[in-house]
C-alpha cells in the first residue's frame, strides 16, 4: 500500500461511516437514524431521535409498518402513549432503557443488517416514511 492510499484511508472510512447514519426531514421535525435490534420474538422497538426546529410544539401520533401488525409508542416504563410532545428545540430521544416505538405481531424476525419502512405520523407535519435499520447498536460494527 502506497503512503497516498494510506493517508486516504482514515477520511474514506468517516465517510462510510457518514453514509451509514441516516436522517430524514418533514417540515421542521427532524428524525435521526432510526434503528432497531434484531429480533428472535414477534416483537421488536425501534429506535431513533427527534427534533422540532420550529415555533410550535408538534406530536408524534403513531405510526405503521408492512412488516408488523400493530405499532405503539411507549414510554420508558413500557406504558402505551397516544402520543409523544416534540416541543421546539428540545429534542426527544427514543433509546434502549427510554422510550421506544413498538412492533408487536411481526411477519419474521428482524435479523442484522435487513431494513423496513416506517411510517411516522405526526399531528402538524404530517406523515413520512423512514427506513429502519436493523443493528446492535448504532455505530458498533
């Protein structure tokens, strides 16, 4: 390996890297790199990130997916929520141990690397489809 190749090498991988984080924009909601663990149940959560960048407060009402029967939002303690505030400029984070958006009754198991459509429902901005990727944990290989 030649020394040019060699220091191409660290800035050709951050960008991989960049390319594996997905995010999506509706209107002033911001969804960062939703994901979720592989699954050996009928169930599974996903995770992601949430931001209003505009005036008024927004909700997540709820969401669907082809690969599942029913789709719930759930807080930390696992309690079902009809919906979930996204106040301007204070994000809302969906992790392990907070809250999550549940798939109950999957079609199979959600295995690593595979991916799904999402669709997120939101009071203001509307609906929009995101692709969910499905990983241990974000960033880990």
């Amino acid at each position: 390996m030649d020394r040019r190749t060699l220091l191409l090498l660290p800035p050709a991988l951050l960008l991989a890297r960049a390319a594996l984080a997905h995010s999506y924009k509706l209107g002033a909601i911001e969804i960062g790199h939703p994901w979720a663990r592989p699954s050996v149940t009928g169930k599974a959560a996903v995770f992601l990130a949430l931001a209003n960048t505009g005036r008024d407060t927004d909700r997540l009402t709820g969401g669907s997916t082809p690969i599942a029967a029913e789709v719930i939002l759930r807080a930390a303690n696992g309690d079902a929520l009809d919906e979930i505030d996204l106040p301007p400029h204070r994000p809302v984070a969906f992790r392990p141990g907070g809250k999550y958006i549940a798939l109950l009754g999957l079609k199979s198991p959600l295995a690593l690397e595979d991916s799904f459509p999402l669709t997120l429902r939101f009071a203001g901005a509307g609906a929009i489809t995101v692709t969910v990727m499905v990983e241990d944990a974000p960033g880990e290989e």
